[in-house]
C-alpha cells in the first residue's frame, strides 16, 4: 500500500512538475499548438492569394485585355488623345459632412 502512495506522489509530483515547468511544461505546449495553429491559418491565406497571382500571371501570359489593363495600372499610360483622371483613394471610414 505504501508503495501505491509513493507511486502516486510521483506521478502527481511530475504531473505538476509538467504543468508548471515554464521552459518544457504544458503551457509552452499550448502556446505552441496556439502557434501553429496560427501559422496554418496564414498558410492557407497565403496559399489563397497564391492562386490568385498564378491566375493573374497566366492572364498576363496570354490575354491581350489584361495585358493592357496591366499596363494601363501600373504605369499609368494612356493611349494618344485620352485623358486619364485619378480619383483619389476613399480611406477615411467616416461618413462626409452634410452639403448645407
């Protein structure tokens, strides 16, 4: 029976030791489940967004329309006789002021 004890107290002794160890105990465990589940969410995104810009490279391969819309985007070029017009990037969340 004592033997039964001692054994007991061991197991408690370690299971304790686990819990509250902070280098190797469960808590670092947890965090790096919290971690990794965290990283797989931001994979999946990633993988998303992977796809995404393969479907736009392809487009950019072989479609004339996106090639020029490419090229109309990023640099900004226009053919002779048209007139480009920027409209300012809307950031501001808040609702305008009421025209009097």
């Amino acid at each position: 029976m004592r033997s039964l004890l001692l054994a007991l107290a061991l197991v408690a002794a370690a299971a304790a030791w686990a819990w509250l160890d902070p280098n190797d105990g469960i808590t670092t465990w947890l965090s790096l489940r919290a971690d990794v589940a965290q990283a797989e969410t931001r994979m999946r995104g990633l993988g998303a967004q992977n796809a995404s810009l393969a479907e736009q490279a392809e487009a950019l391969r072989g479609e004339p329309f996106a090639q020029e819309r490419a090229v109309r985007e990023e640099l900004r070029w226009v053919r002779p006789g048209e007139v480009l017009v920027r409209i300012p990037a809307h950031t501001d969340t808040a609702a305008p002021p009421p025209i009097p």
